[in-house]
C-alpha cells in the first residue's frame, strides 16, 4: 500500500460535520468583525483606555456634586439684559437677581423692573410667604428659574387661591420661583 492510498475521508454528515461547520462559522464572524474594526476612519484615531473614560467621568461627578454642595448660582448681579440673554439657559437652576420691585400683585407674587428699557418686568411668586414688599423697594431674590408660569399649577405646588384675574398676562411666561427674598438695606430699617 502505498502512501497515496491512505486518504482519509472527512465524513460531511454527522457530529463531527457539524462540529467542524461551527467552528468555521465561529472564525469567519472574529475575522470579519476583526476587519470590520480595522477599517479606514477619518480623523485622529488615539486610543482611549478605560481608565480615561472613567477619569472623565469621575471629573464631572465631582464638578456637579462641588456645585450642588456649595450652593453654586446659575446667575447672580442685577436683573438687566444680560439676566434675560441668559434666561433660557438659566430654567431649571438656582438664582440671585438684584431689582426694584414693579408691581405687588398679591401677599405670595409681585413683579420686579428690569433695569434698561428694554427689560421687561419677570413675576416672582414667593414659596414663603414672610417678606412684605412694597413698589420700589430694592430686593434680592434668591430662586429657580421656572420655564412657563401656569396658575393651577403654581396654586397646587403652594397650596394656594390665587386670583386668576391678576395672573391672566404671565400665563406662559418665565418666572422666578423665589425662596428667599432680602429687602435692600436702604430700605431696611
């Protein structure tokens, strides 16, 4: 017998078969997601480890907790224009504005003057009722700038009756939901 007659015959049926087309199934996904990974890219292709991911991500928890711990402001100085070109930007965040009082509107609400012509007055409605205010009196109010005032909404969260007839124009519109409110200390006395 020659070395030519020895040839071994692969059974194409059967548990090796199988075992056999698995195998090579299994080889072409690893080379064709190998290859797939290693396709041209466009731009700056530096490698990213998981530890600068997690230092990323490490650095801007410690950023928010630094803020929500300090009491970091959105915005703090004088209701003017540069209050109102960062209002939409500043919803949802905590603020100190400095103003004249514009109109009283009830013991929970009043509005305050923008300082220029071009700043319209923004409602305050107080959380606390405790501070009296009076037109023209210089205050401080600390808050969250809330997106759109809606009455039954605002009479819900507070508990209050407010008198809808007073409140008709600021549907809709941006507020302050103030939680301190410090008279001027021109005014104090």
């Amino acid at each position: 017998m020659t070395t030519r007659d020895r040839t071994r015959t692969v059974p194409t049926t059967g548990p090796r078969a199988l075992t056999r087309g698995l195998v090579a199934a299994g080889g072409a996904a690893v080379l064709a997601l190998g290859l797939g990974a290693c396709g041209d890219t466009a731009g700056d292709e530096t490698a990213t480890s998981v530890e600068d991911v997690n230092e990323a991500e490490s650095e801007v928890e410690t950023e928010t907790e630094v803020g929500a711990e300090t009491g970091e402001l959105g915005y703090e100085g004088a209701y003017d224009s540069a209050f109102v070109e960062e209002q939409e930007s500043l919803i949802g965040q905590e603020v100190t504005v400095s103003a004249a009082v514009n109109t009283v509107l009830d013991d929970s609400s009043f509005t305050i003057a923008g300082d220029g012509s071009d700043v319209e007055p923004l409602l305050v409605v107080s959380a606390t009722s405790g501070t009296t205010v009076e037109e023209d009196m210089e205050v401080d109010v600390s808050g969250t700038v809330e997106q759109a005032f809606v009455l039954t909404e605002v009479e819900e969260e507070l508990g209050l009756d407010l008198e809808d007839e007073l409140y008709t124009e600021w549907e809709g519109q941006t507020y302050i939901m103030a939680n301190a409110i410090d008279v001027g200390a021109e005014d104090e006395g």
